[in-house]
C-alpha cells in the first residue's frame, strides 16, 4: 500500500502503514468561546462523563478536552494507580468541571454498604480477580456518580473508559450535546455501538493522534456483508473484534437510575426504552501501543495458563495475549503486534471507516493551541509552595491508607451473611436483569453465517451451470440491516 505522512507525524509512515490521516481543516467549537472552556450556564442538555483510571496525563488530558469540545461539560474522575498520584491529580483537580475521587479505605467502606451486594444482578462478577474485579468496581463507581451527577444537575450521564472517544456522527455540528437535544423525551438510554481501532503499526505512541482506521460495528453493517466478510476479517483471531463488541450507552438521568455493568444502565422500577444510534459510535482504541499488550500483565496476578485465565478475563483475546506477555519474549511480543499489523493491512477491502476530519482537527487544534502544556503549568504556578507540600502529604496520606484497604472483590464479604438471613428469613431479596458484560459480536458458529456460506456456494454453483434460479432462502434477520434509531432491547445471542 502507498505509503504517505500523516498530519501528526513530521516522519513518513512505515511500510506496514495501513491508511494516513492526510487530511486538513479548520476547526470548529461552537459551543465554546475561547480556549479557557467557559460553559454558558444555560447550554442544555448538561452531559457528565465517568470513568475508573489509572492512566497518565498524556493520556487523560486529551481525552478529556476533546469531550470538553464536543459538549461534556463535567466529569466524574475514579482514580487510582498513576492517575492518583500528586502530579497527575493536581493538575486534574485544577480543571473546571472535574471532580476528581480518590480510591481510599473511607471510599471502599462507603461502597461496601451500597445495596449492589444484595441483589443479583452483578452477583455473578462478585469475589473474582482481574477483570471480573475491575468490572464490579467500575459499576460501583457509577452508582456514586449517580448520585453526584443529579447533584450537579446533570441531564445525561456517560460511562467511558481514557482510552474511548465519542464519534458523534450524524449530528449537525459534530456535537455530543446536538446529538442527545434531538433525543426524544420518552428516550431513557442511547447506545453507542462501538467500532474498535485497527492495528496499523508496531510503533505507535499517541493512538488518538496517529491511529485512523476502525472497523464498523456489527450494528452498523449489512448482515450479508458482516457474515460474508466474517473469515477475511478475523484472519485467526477469536473474533471479528478484538475485544467487546456491544458498545457503551449514556443514559437520562432520572429517579431510580442504576449501572448494569460497565456497558449498559437500568432503572430500578421499569425497562429502560433505549434507542440504537444509526450514525455516531465510541471509537474504542484497544490494544493500538505496544504497552497495550503488557499493561493487563501487569494489572493481574493470575497464572498464564488457558485454565486459569478463564477466570480473570472475560474475552478471548485478553486472555491469549495475557498469556503472551507473560510468557513470550520482547521480540514475540513484537511480532504479535506486528501480526495484526498485517492483518489490518490485509482488511482494507472490509468494512473499515477512517476517522472524520471534525476529530482530526479537534485532537489537532487541541495539541497546537498549547491548552494541554497550559493547564499543567498553572496547576503547578498557581499554588503556593506551602500548599503544594501540604496537598502531596495529604495526597501521600491517602494512597497510604488506600493501599492497606480490601480490594472490591472482597469489600462485600461481611454483607454475604446479612443477604442469606434475609433469604432464611423469607424476606424479600430484589433481583433484576443480570449485568450487560463486555461482549464480542456474533462469531463464525453463528447460523447466519452457516446459512450465508451455503448461499454463497450456490450460487458460485449457479454461476457455473449457468442457471440462477436456485436460492436458499435466508431470515429476514440475516438480510435486514441492523435495526438502528428504534427501540431495541438487548439481543438475545449476544447480549443475555
């Protein structure tokens, strides 16, 4: 494939290069008025973001200003790890609009008491390592920014992870808050389907700045063209994505709101009506560094064997390359990446979107403006060296007392005996819909994709006998186009 510069990079892209952002324009922030990000008090609707992070701040800062510029206005930041730390958090906290919470004993007793331990809908996720913890301790943290989203006279509230951008695409002016005004008002929950990032090369250090190519979501795809492309697409992979394929979804917020997993939110007293996007998407950039790969190695402590991964992780493809990484060398590592590498160069005639100028020129008028180098230099300049001292002891204090505290599979342990003696009792114990898990698109063992193949034979057999008349007969479900922009509930193969 011909090789070009990309509007990021002042060096030529390598050879394995699949697609260049070599694209120009102005950039656009009507809501906005000057870099300072001053929200007009009477902008509606009010959108908040929450997420669980560990990540840097060359990570989160662009993340966050580029939600900043297509209408987020505040966000709900659990931090731990790197993103804890006193020159991360400071900066943080000196944004407007942000509310930074820091994972401490005092935090871990609060959630222990929420009533998530008593019912079942997440039970099944309770009291197991790595992934399985992260997700109940995500759906924790949500259930507090609920609660401080209606607080802050939130109208709709996100869950998304620092390494997930909103694309919202069909909206006149490339805005989330344009995109949720024209919601109907009897709409609880909107899902973002989501289109995951392909790998384009081994070297890649900043993926909103420097990857471009996506594939589309099942969702947004032609039945007949997801399942006929299916093997070309994967080429040896568990999946047509690498990791989850059911998107992310931002909800109303109302009376009874709760999370349902990482994914999904409910409503405690009816079914959420949810509408499916036709257009826009979160953009997910997984596994796009090289740290990519390294980073759940070093987050877990599960052994690398295929039996004892299956309960750390929920993906296939998580569990394959924590299994890699802890095992294989450097130069493996390596090659892995580069393998996928080939393979989304191989894609290019699959359904792969590249990313649309109104974020190339967001991220890029972001990084030239110097917001990002100016917000650190006044958190740092506008504290007194006293105070600053003060705010790293009273930093270094709580990481200490947060690092003696119970990790979330087990904070609900204590409560496991209150939950049987209500059942003894015969009391009511609340039971709902189970949490939405991260889950993968619909795989080769699926009947569509059997009933396609068979067509497809057909008619190469048709073709070579010259008669066309012969058809097997596919569902309408197979043929149809993904059911966008009407009220769906979850389906049942992939989302149960």
């Amino acid at each position: 494939m011909e090789s070009s510069v990309s509007i990021f990079s002042p060096k030529p892209t390598h050879p394995s290069d699949c697609f260049s952002l070599a694209r120009s324009g102005s950039p656009s922030f009507p809501y906005f008025r000057d870099w300072k990000f001053d929200f007009e008090a009477n902008l509606r609707p009010k959108i908040c973001i929450t997420t669980s992070t560990s990540a840097g701040l060359d990570q989160i800062l662009p993340w966050m200003f580029y939600h900043k510029v297509i209408g987020v206005t505040t966000f709900f930041l659990f931090v731990e790890g790197k993103a804890a730390s006193p020159s991360v958090s400071k900066v943080l906290e000196s944004i407007p609009g942000v509310k930074v919470i820091f994972r401490t004993r005092e935090l871990e007793e609060q959630q222990a008491k929420s009533r998530i331990w008593n019912e079942t809908w997440l039970s099944s996720f309770f009291y197991k390592p790595c992934n399985y913890e992260l997700f109940v301790k995500q759906s924790l943290n949500m259930e507090m920014a609920i609660v401080m989203a209606r607080d802050a006279g939130m109208d709709w509230i996100l869950h998304l992870d620092t390494d997930e951008l909103i694309h919202p695409a069909g909206s006149s002016e490339y805005s989330l808050r344009q995109l949720l005004l024209d919601v109907p008002g009897n709409v609880d929950m909107v899902i973002f389907p989501n289109y995951e990032s392909s790998v384009e090369r081994d070297d890649v250090k900043d993926p909103f700045s420097e990857v471009s190519m996506f594939k589309k979501n099942y969702d947004h795809l032609p039945k007949d063209t997801y399942f006929g492309m299916y093997k070309e697409s994967t080429r040896g992979n568990p999946n047509y994505f690498l990791t989850y394929g059911n998107g992310k979804s931002v909800a109303r917020i109302q009376d009874h709101l709760r999370p349902n997993g990482a994914h999904r939110w409910h409503n405690y007293m009816k079914t959420p009506n949810e509408v499916k996007l036709e257009e826009a998407a979160v953009l997910h950039y997984t596994y796009a560094k090289f740290s990519d790969l390294t980073s759940r190695r070093d987050r877990c402590g599960c052994k690398p064997t295929k039996e004892d991964v299956k309960r750390c992780f929920m993906l296939e493809f998580d569990r394959a390359a924590f299994i890699i990484a802890s095992t294989a060398t450097e130069e493996e590592m390596l090659n892995c990446i580069q393998k996928l590498c080939s393979n989304a160069c191989y894609n290019v005639r699959v359904p792969i979107v590249s990313v649309v100028d109104q974020l190339v020129s967001h991220m890029q008028a972001l990084r030239e403006s110097g917001v990002f180098s100016s917000i650190i230099a006044s958190a740092t300049t506008t504290i007194s060296k006293d105070k600053f001292l003060a705010s790293i002891d009273k930093s270094n204090s709580s990481r200490a007392v947060a690092s003696e505290s119970l990790p979330s599979r087990k904070i609900g342990r204590n409560r496991e005996h209150q939950a049987a003696a209500r059942k003894v009792l015969g009391l009511e114990v609340t039971s709902h819909e189970a949490a939405v898990p991260p889950l993968s698109p619909p795989g080769a063992n699926d009947d569509s994709l059997v009933e396609l193949a068979i067509n497809q034979a057909i008619r190469e057999a048709d073709e070579e006998d010259g008669d066309d008349d012969v058809d097997f007969p596919i569902k309408d479900e197979v043929q149809q186009p993904a059911l966008q922009g009407t009220r769906t509930r979850n389906r049942p193969k992939r989302e149960a």
